[in-house]
C-alpha cells in the first residue's frame, strides 16, 4: 500500500514539475528497519503532494490558478481566528446567544454571519476541558476560525491528542489538574468543533472587542486557555 502511493506521487510530481524526482524501489523495504533520519526523495509533507496535486489539475486546465490565489486569500485575510474570538466574545457577554450557541453553534454563528459547516460548540469550564481534533485528516471549523495550523494536520497531533491529551495539552503549555475532566472530539468533513473557552478573571469591564482581542484560535481549537488581560496579571 505504501510503496503504491509513494510511486503514484512520484510519478505525480514528476509529471507536473519535470523535476528529477528519485524512484527507488528499495526506500519502501527501508522502512522496515530503525532509523531517525527522514527519506527525502518523496514528498514528505502534504504541502507538497498539495501543490504536485495542484500542478497536475492546473494543467489540464480543471482548476483556475487565480481562482485558487482567491480563495486561499479569502481565508488566509478575510476569515480567520477572529470570527471565531467574535463569537467567543458574544456568548461571554449574552447569555441568551450562549445558549443558542451550544444548543445550536450552525445557528448561532450563521446570526454573525458565519456559515457553511455544521458546527458544535463545546463548553469549557472549571472542570470540563475540550480538546478538538480530527484523527483522519485536517477537519476544522473554516467559517469561525480559517485555515487549520499546520500541527494540527500533523499525523503526531492527530494520533497523540486522543491517546494522551494530557500529555499533548502540557507540550502546548497547559497543564490540567486531575480535578478537570478531558474531553477529546473527533472532527469529520461533516460535524465540526469549536471550543468555547473559558472567560477568564479580571475581564468584568471589558466590551465584546477588548474580550474577542483576548481569545487566540489555540484556545477555540482546546490547547489552551483564554489569558487575563495584561494588566491585571501583574497584580
Ligand atoms: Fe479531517
């Protein structure tokens, strides 16, 4: 199965690159021994077989390069985290479009005007911690929160987060007492998650857009948590 799909991308890249891809057929025998250095003569991260992919459909003309740069900017500067800080904001400061949002998150985002996935939104509290992911592939939340960070496409943060989220969750800096329940949801290309973190002390103040400048994308995917305000950190 392995050998199939490195030959099928070599082939890929060399037909849409004309680069000088090596094809040995001994790399895939060189995985049944121990080592700690990495093949090279295939791609080794998806970015690559992406833009082979990319390459390939561009030249049979099935996909308009520009079209691409469009919506790749579209995500990249339109849409992005602070949707999703919007939302968090909004249901920090009304109670009534918080619960719509849990009851509903499709819903309650389309209100602000955020659609095309169905979504879930997942509740974070004192002893509740949510943690999202999608073991199969890259899933994620597009509308709320753009284009996934490039570790959770990663195969170690999608194996490792549902194994020992503890463990993965005290690597991103956040280390949850035995008191705090851990909960891992499994993203598909149909349900999607967004973690509604907690609102955190020294914020009564605080407007909608002073509390979503405080929410990070990290916090609504469930790596970490929503950090006070600066000011009142160094009390
Ligand atoms: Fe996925």
């Amino acid at each position: 199965m392995t050998t199939t799909r490195r030959d099928v991308l070599t082939a890929a890249l060399t037909a849409a690159a004309g680069a000088a891809v090596t094809s040995d057929p001994s790399l895939a025998q060189q995985h049944d021994h121990d080592h700690d250095h990495e093949h090279q003569a295939l791609p080794p991260d998806p970015a690559l077989r992406v833009k082979a992919l990319e390459s390939i459909l561009v030249a049979k003309g099935l996909v308009d390069p520009a079209a691409l740069d469009a919506l790749i900017d579209t995500y990249v500067h339109k849409v992005g985290p602070r949707n999703g800080a919007r939302v968090v904001a909004r249901a920090w400061m009304d109670s009534a479009f918080k619960q719509r949002l849990l009851a509903d998150g499709t819903a309650a985002v389309a209100e602000l005007g955020y659609g095309g996935d169905t979504l879930v939104v997942v509740e974070n509290t004192a002893k509740l911690h949510n943690l999202v992911v999608c073991t199969l592939c890259s899933c994620y939340p597009w509308p709320v929160l753009g284009l996934p960070p490039v570790w959770y496409k990663s195969a170690a943060y999608r194996s490792r987060s549902v194994i020992d989220p503890r463990g993965v969750l005290r690597e991103f800096g956040l280390e949850l007492g035995d008191e705090v329940e851990v909960r891992v949801w499994d993203s598909t290309a149909d349900l999607r998650y967004l973690v509604l973190p907690e609102r955190p002390a020294g914020t009564n103040g605080m407007n909608e857009e002073q509390l979503a400048a405080l929410v990070t994308r990290d916090a609504m995917v469930g790596v970490a948590r929503v950090s006070p305000p600066a000011k009142e950190t160094r009390v």
